[in-house]
C-alpha cells in the first residue's frame, strides 16, 4: 500500500521536530526517524493501530518515544493509507 501524508501531518511533523530541536537537535532527528519508521510499518500491516470507536473509520498508532509517545491517526484507504494528524502525547489539544 501506498502512504499518503495530509498536508496538515507535514506540518504536525514541522511543529513538533521545531519544538524538540530547541531543546535537543539529536532527540528531534531520532523523534523524526521513529515516526517515519512506524508510519512505514502501517503500510506492511495496515490495521496495527487500533480502531478509534467513533464510527470515523479512522486508526490510530501509538509511538513511544522516551517517556511519552507520539499519536499518529490514519485511514485504510482502496489502495492506500492516508496519515492525517499526529501529535505528541502530552500536547494540549
């Protein structure tokens, strides 16, 4: 399956490499290539995150990361998987 990032993932992923970087540029690029690393396992094994039980179809995969974790949310597409957000786990939404 093809991944497909929304244009409001890439400026999650924007968002939240800035806010790591200040404190740590080494931290920000390992936060940068787990995330990248599990987004790519999601198209070996589309349904590893768990359904969210809103009826929106929609996923969601937990990446720890230190003590936290980061939230990414996506859709089983036809042919594809589309990513459309994801956060730190300790963010304020």
């Amino acid at each position: 399956m093809k991944l497909v990032w929304a244009k409001e993932t890439a400026d999650d992923l924007q968002r939240l490499f800035e806010f790591l970087f200040e404190k740590s540029p080494n931290a920000a690029a390992k936060a940068m290539e787990g995330i990248l690393e599990k987004s790519n396992l999601i198209t070996e094994f589309p349904e590893i995150g768990h359904l969210m039980q809103d009826d929106s179809g929609r996923r969601e995969l937990i990446i720890p990361f230190g003590a936290s974790a980061y939230v990414l949310r996506y859709y089983i597409a036809n042919d594809h998987i589309l990513i459309v957000r994801i956060w730190h786990s300790r963010e304020a939404r």
